[in-house]
C-alpha cells in the first residue's frame, strides 16, 4: 500500500477529462475511472479492484473490473487482469507509454 496513490488524480486531455479516485480496499485499492467528454458533457464511469506492486524497482497496478454491488452471483464471470506500468513522483501521477 503506497498511500501517496490515495485521492484523486485528474488529467486533462484536448477532448476529455479523466479522474481517477484511488481508495483504500483490504490491502489494495478501489479506482474509480471517470471520463468527461468535454464538448458533449458525456461522463462514463468504471471501478477496479487494484493491487500495487514492484518489479525490478518499477511500480505496476496489477487491475482487475470491479463487480457491481448488484451482481450476487458472480458465477460465470470471467475477470481478466490488465497491468500498467506507473510513476510516482511528489504530486505527479503519469503512467508511460
């Protein structure tokens, strides 16, 4: 657990606006990804269940979809992890390409 992540991160692209809200959740996170299309005022939100981990001094967020608190049963859901490289520096949140 880094809590440097915790709280919102917001980046601004020429079209959108995308927020991301890292909390704490067991011994990871929860992000909530929220994407605002600028001209449009469209918003699309998604969460993931996230664990932070290091290799080779690199920090990775191993992420998995988050379930909605309305699906019960969760039998036959395949959830597929997605991992991302980031950097961490003072108030500067980036992930490379």
């Amino acid at each position: 657990m880094n809590e440097k992540l915790l709280g919102s991160w917001v980046a601004h692209d020429p079209d959108e606006k995308r927020t991301f809200v890292f909390k704490k959740q067991n011994s990871g996170y929860r992000v909530d990804w929220i994407d605002e299309k600028l001209e449009t005022k469209e918003i699309e939100r998604s969460s993931y269940d996230v664990t932070l981990g290091r290799v080779g001094g690199k920090l990775y967020l191993d992420y998995i979809p988050g379930l909605p608190s309305a699906c019960a049963d969760s039998t036959g859901i395949l959830l597929t992890h997605g991992i991302a490289r980031i950097d961490l520096s003072g108030d500067s949140f980036t992930i490379p390409s």
